[in-house]
C-alpha cells in the first residue's frame, strides 16, 4: 500500500513536471495559439456549414477560412504599416534634399504659413544665422544616424517576430478548424472533470471569445462612423480615407481610434484652421475616446449572462494586466470563475434539506 503511494506521487509529480516543460516549449507561441482558439471557436459554426456544402471537404474549407481571415485582417494593416514607412522615408528623402540644395531658407519656404511663422519667429527669438543652423543640422543628422539605424533595425525585428507569430496562429488556426472536434473529444475523455463539465467549460469560453471579437470589430464601426462626421465637419483632407484608417486602428487597444483625430487635427493645425483642429481634438477624446468604453462593455453583455459592470472591469484589468490580448483574456477568466462557480453549485453544492413533515392534524 505504501508503494502503490509513493508510486502515484512521483506520477503526480512526473505530470508536474512534464506540464512545466510543455509550457517552456508552448511559451514562443503562445500568443498565436490562442488567437488561434479564439479564432478557431468564433469561426467553427461557419466552418461546418462551408464543410457540408463542399461535400464534406473540411480541409478545404479550414483553408478558404484561413484565405479569408488574411484578407479580411492582416493585409490591410500590413498595408498600412508599410504605407506610413514609406511616407516617412520619402519625407525623410525630401528634407534631406531640399537642405543640402537650398538650406534652412528653402525649407522653411515650403512649410505651411503658420508653421513658417512660428520657425521665423523662434528663430528671431534665438537669433539663429542661418549658416551656423545649416551646420548645427548636419552634425545632429550625423550624430543621430547610428540611432536612426538601430531604430530601423528594431522596427525590422519587431515586423519579422509580428510575421512569425502570425504565421504560428494560421498554421494553429488551420488545424484547429480541422481536428478542433476531435481535441475536444479528447480533452473530455482524458478530463478529471464529470463527463459534460469540461464541454461546458469549452463551450463557455467559446461563448465569451465570439461575443468579444464581435463587440469589437462592431465596436471599431462604430468609432469610424463617429470619426467621419467629425472629419465632416471638420472638412478634413480625404475623409473617408481617415475613416477607415480609425476603423484598422480601433481594432488595436494599444493605439485606439482617438490617434487618427488627433493626427488629423494636427493637420488641420498646420494648414491654419486652428478651431477645427480643436474640434477635431475634442470630438475624438470625447465621443470617438469613450465609445470604445460605452458601446463594447453593452454588446459584450448581450451574448453573455453576465452583469455589464462586470465585462467593463473585465475588459480594462485584462487590458491593464495583458496588453492588448487582454481583452480577450479578461472576461474569458471572469467567465471561467463562474462558469466553476455555476458548475460547483449545481453538481456538488450541498442537497437542499427536505421539508419537514406537516405536523398531525389533533384528532
């Protein structure tokens, strides 16, 4: 009896221990794979039926899936990203040009008015000669071109590991569209857990992860609708072009929406239309800003039985603690908490007493 002890705890431990190791491997992925369950959960009910009408080909449809979410997703911010890094390169280009050919004078020629008056102003103020700017230019030019080259090298890395990972959750993402049944079956047979609880769990987390990606792709609409009438009014340059830009960058947290007002305000500022650029500021931090923390908090709650002052502090502390995956990791821990809860009560709380017996009736 003693060894049959000492046995399954050095089991017990061996589990310990290969959960760990499994974890250090796990780790380089981790964000990938779990974009790649929550990805592969929202979109399961669609891969089934797409599966039926291709004849039962789930490969194939894992694969237009995956087509699908390249499209709809990752192309268009990998070409935003690489649109700004080429306007700034190009205008980088042109500053560089425009001083070695005609100096500070030819540049400051080609700023906006108000932004000419302001240089000729500090200028006057520092009395600055022009030769003596020209060579102070040139030597930060010189000076910062090592940072500007590691700077350069950064930005690289971080687009080849944004690359890497983003490969890792569509090659997760395909084969969890295909064998995601046959996961789940597995984890249930091989779960401590009653027959049905670790499904119910599953299926919890699956309700949470689709009611979170589509409060927030609605949510980004939103922001861009609102973005655009403020662009409107504005009269900002290309306004629709602006909107759609709010939309992409809605979807990401760590930027949000307000950026685009306030760099379409900074336009504004330069061009000389100075109310409008306070405007613009205004309407993007208080209408734009907070229809993130409005409208998100009230969709999330319609596809879960869960109070909205609940998913509201869900989506900020997972944000605060997890970065931007943290909005979806906040309520999906919420709801796991009392999805236990729930399950706790309902197969091992304790029975409810029985009534007790009406007393005789005297005779």
């Amino acid at each position: 009896m003693a060894s049959d002890l000492v046995a399954r705890r050095v089991f017990v431990g061996l589990i310990v221990l290969s959960i760990l190791l499994l974890a250090l491997i796990v780790q380089p992925f981790a964000k990938g794979f779990f974009l790649a369950a929550v990805l592969a959960g929202t979109l399961y009910g669609i891969h089934k039926k797409l599966t039926r009408g291709l004849r039962n080909r789930p490969n194939l449809s894992a694969g237009i899936i995956c087509f699908g979410v390249i499209i709809a997703l990752l192309l268009p911010l990998t070409g935003f990203t690489a649109f700004l890094i080429s306007e700034a390169a190009a205008g980088m280009r042109f500053i560089q040009g425009t001083m070695k050919a005609e100096g500070v004078e030819g540049l400051k020629e080609r700023l906006p008015g108000p932004v000419r008056n302001l240089s000729d102003k500090l200028m006057e103020r520092f009395q600055v000669e022009e030769m003596q700017l020209d060579e102070k230019f040139q030597e930060q030019v010189s000076a910062q071109g090592g940072t500007a080259a590691k700077a350069v090298t950064g930005v690289v890395a971080a687009t080849g590991s944004f690359a890497f990972q983003t490969v890792m959750m569509l090659i997760a993402f395909y084969f969890l569209l295909v064998e995601g049944q046959q996961l789940v079956n597995w984890l249930e047979s091989v779960s401590p857990l009653k027959r049905g609880q670790t499904v119910e769990i599953l299926r919890e987390f699956r309700l949470v992860a689709t009611s979170v990606l589509v409060s927030s792709v609605a949510t980004a609409g939103v922001q861009a609708v609102a973005a655009l009438v403020g662009y409107l009014i504005a009269r900002v340059p290309v306004p629709f072009f602006f909107a759609a830009v709010t939309f992409f960058l809605a979807l990401i947290p760590a930027i949000g929406a307000a950026v685009v007002c306030f760099a379409a305000a900074g336009i504004l500022l330069v061009t000389g239309h100075q109310w409008m650029a306070l405007f613009l500021a205004v309407w993007g931090v208080v209408v734009v800003g907070l229809v993130d923390n409005i409208v998100k908090p009230l969709l999330v709650k319609r596809g879960l039985d869960m109070h909205g002052a609940i998913v509201f502090f869900a989506l900020l502390g997972g944000l605060a603690v997890f970065g931007t995956v943290g909005l979806l990791l906040g309520p999906l821990i919420v709801s796991f908490f009392l999805a236990l809860i729930r399950i706790y009560e309902r197969d091992y709380g304790r029975p409810s007493a029985k009534p007790a017996d009406p007393p005789t009736p005297p005779t």
